[in-house]
C-alpha cells in the first residue's frame, strides 16, 4: 500500500508521517512526503527518513510539488499509485488571511480542487482531510462544540476550509469518494523525541510565542482582554500534536475497513472537551520554564473568537480516539524541549 502525505514535511505532517511510520498496522507500507516547502522543512523529511531506517520500513520517498501545479500532481500520482491521501496543506494564518484572502482561496480551496482532481483521475478514493474548528465561528450556543453545530466561519482561513469540506462532500457523491474530515482544535507541543516541533517562519502560535518570550526575555503581546471569558483573554481547546496524529492513524484505519451503511463522508473534532486561557497557558509555560513571561495588553484582533471548545465524543466512540498527552503541562514541556532542540540547532 502506498499512502500519500501533502504537507507531510509541515508542524502536524511530519507527526503524522512518524504515527504511521510507527504503527504496526502499516507496516512495510510506502510513505510518499509531497510538500512545496513554503512551510515545510527538508530537515523534518531527512529526520522522517532516519526514523523510517530505525524502524525497519521503506524509505520515506519525498517529492516536492504544489498543490496549485496540476500537471506535477499528475506526474506524482502516476508514479506513486496512492491508495490513501492525507490532506494536511495549507496555509493556516487567521491573520494573514484577513489581510489576504484571495491568497488562502487560491492557495487552499484551488489546490485541494487539484488535489481531488489528480485522485479522481487516478482512481484514489480515499482521503484524510485536516480542517480546523474554525469554521463554527462565533459560537453562542452551549460548550462544548459538536459537529452538527451551525457553520458560522468568521474569517477567510476558515471559509477556505469549509469550502474544501464541502468540495470532498460533492465528490462523494459524483465519483464516489471516501472521505474523513477532522477539525482541529488548537495543535500543540511537540514529539517526545523533541525532534519534530512547530517550525514556522514566521511564527503565529501562541505557546512557541510564550516560549520565545520566557527564554528570549521578549515581551509577548496578548490579543484581547475584555472577552467575556474567566479572565478577559481567549479560551481555547489545545490538542498535543501527537494525539492528532494518532486520530489520522485511526482516520486512515477507518477508511480501509468495509463498513456497512458508513457516510461517504465522516467529520470528526478533535480537541479535549477542555478550555485554556491565554493567561492560564503563559501560566502553565513560567512553572515549567521557570521563567517569568512579560506581557502587555493589545486590542482583539480581527476574526478571533472569544471561546472554541470541542466535545469529542465522535470521535471516541467511533474511531476509539482518546487524547493521551493532551493536558497543558504536558504540551508545554514537550514544546519546551522541542525549543530548546531548536536553539541549539541555530546557534
């Protein structure tokens, strides 16, 4: 079997690549890493490589290509035959798509169209979709968020994540596509190896942002302190990365098992079932730092949300999914390492 990972050299590829690497369910399994490197790293496909040697599995194949680039899409799946597609790029800025959203249009939705296109072509019916909680929105209904919730998408990233969600639904209907679609709550921390971390450029995270605040003695602006929240800041469900990675393990399960009146589609959050705020996160970094984080108040910024929360509930009944490394100590000393890992690999 081969299976095929777009934006597998990223944040959260590169910790799924090393879950399935991993697993004895996919063992002697091909992994083909497809990345434009706008954010992805080499030096994560060269630490995958080495980490498919150790394990005793074929050869980590990378092939750098754009989503946006329909005939090098063509020739990859020609050459590779995937069996399964893991649909993890894209850019993923709130921010930066408030200021440009026609960039996360083209970028997102048109290069998943080629995406399904290249798959409908060469026959690959299966795909393991990464979009995000942000398509809710503003929610003011009851915590925490289940997935027949109203989509309420405050922002372009989001909207560009829904308007994929909802092209997948149409090709399970007219080619006979089967899907999984999983909305991320917020990733976090980093592999327990602390050789795989966020690795943005710039960053926008916030625990890599506290992070770099407490070791760099750098003053970390806090977006919003009048929401009406438990203390004035942002509250939001923070999932270890690794937890992610082990849903799109049981993601890509699901879709190779023959079951009866299954959706063509199935949508699942993953998050906690728990809120942190942004005050309670810096928290949790200076006790496990030992470090004192400098913070100054700053307005809201613009398609942020004052409290996203997700029930799981789906998730564990259906895929058996449990987050295990999930509480924010544990994020935050796992990025932590990860930091300190990166420091010195810059010096």
């Amino acid at each position: 079997m081969t299976i095929l990972i777009a934006g597998g050299a990223g944040y959260i590829g590169s910790h799924v690549v090393l879950a399935l690497l991993s697993s004895r369910n996919f063992r002697k399994t091909k992994f083909v890493i497809m990345d434009n490197l706008s954010m992805g790293h080499l030096e994560i496909v060269k630490v995958l490589q080495d980490c498919a040697v150790d394990l005793g599995q074929p050869e980590v194949v990378f092939e750098k290509a754009d989503l946006l680039d329909s005939a090098a899409l063509d020739l990859l799946f020609e050459r590779h035959k995937p069996d399964v597609v893991l649909h993890l790029a894209a850019k993923i800025s709130v921010a930066e798509s408030v200021t440009h959203p026609a960039l996360y249009f083209s970028n997102n939705v048109t290069g998943s169209q080629n995406l399904l296109l290249a798959m409908k072509n060469h026959d690959c019916k299966k795909i393991v979709f990464s979009s995000t909680a942000s398509v809710y929105g503003n929610i003011d209904q009851a915590m925490p968020i289940v997935e027949s919730q109203a989509l309420m998408p405050a922002n372009p990233y989001a909207e560009s994540k829904l308007n994929i969600e909802q092209e997948i639904e149409k090709a399970s209907v007219s080619w006979g596509l089967k899907a999984v679609i999983f909305r991320f709550f917020n990733a976090s921390g980093a592999s327990a190896r602390a050789d795989l971390g966020e690795w943005h450029e710039p960053e926008t995270h916030l625990i890599p942002l506290i992070l770099e605040s407490a070791i760099h003695g750098k003053t970390l602006h806090v977006y919003g302190s009048d929401y009406p929240t438990r203390d004035g800041t942002c509250i939001r469900d923070y999932i270890h990365v690794d937890d992610l990675a082990s849903a799109h393990e049981l993601g890509v399960i699901r879709l190779l098992k023959t079951v009866p009146d299954r959706p063509a589609t199935e949508i699942f959050n993953l998050g906690t079932e728990h809120g942190t705020s942004v005050l309670e996160v810096i928290h949790s970094v200076e006790k496990i730092c030992g470090l004192k984080v400098s913070v100054s108040s700053a307005a809201r910024r613009d398609g942020d949300t004052a409290v996203l929360v997700a029930s799981n509930a789906k998730a564990r009944e259906v895929l058996g999914w449990k987050p295990m490394l999930s509480d924010m100590d544990t994020i935050v000393k796992t990025a932590y390492d990860w930091q300190k890992t990166m420091n010195k690999s810059h010096q």
